[in-house]
C-alpha cells in the first residue's frame, strides 16, 4: 500500500523474486559485494522493498531514508553509515 488512500500495487513472489534479481545484478554491475552499505532514499513503492530484498541478496547493508526528510538529514545518514551508493 502507498501513501495515498486507494494506492495499492499487487505482485506475485515470482514477480518480485524476478526483480529482486535483476536489480541484484544492477548493483553488483556497480561495484556493490557483501559487506557494502547501500542507502535508500525512496518514498513507499514497490521499488524500496525490491532494492531493500536485493541488498539483502548480495549481503550489502541498507539504510533507508524516507524521501520526507531535508538534504541535511540525508547527508548526515550518508555519512554516519558511510555508504557506497545511494539509490532514489
């Protein structure tokens, strides 16, 4: 369910096993190994649980910011948690 009321998507395991997958190898085609630390700055669809289920594929670590919170915050998470990428 997203933000808004009536704001839904549906998918099937092997749908999002699917996606989970080829963004995996997104990351990795980056650079991104076991260990990394990933940080997610996305509002609530479907694509943060699928970037969240991809780090934990390929053992990266992920910190998520909620896309309401200022630039400030968000570089000062980048830079406690010391992350190699930023996905928005």
């Amino acid at each position: 369910e997203g933000n808004e009321p009536g704001d839904s998507a549906k998918i099937t395991y092997r749908e999002l096993l699917h996606k989970v997958c080829q963004f995996a190898n997104v990351l990795r085609s980056q650079g991104v190994k076991k260990g990394d630390r990933v940080s997610l700055y996305l509002p609530m669809i479907l694509e943060l649980v699928i970037a969240m289920l991809a780090c934990a594929r390929i053992g990266a670590l992920h910190s998520i910011v909620f896309a309401g919170f200022s630039a400030e915050s968000l570089c000062e998470r980048i830079l406690d948690c010391g992350c190699s990428l930023l996905i928005t």
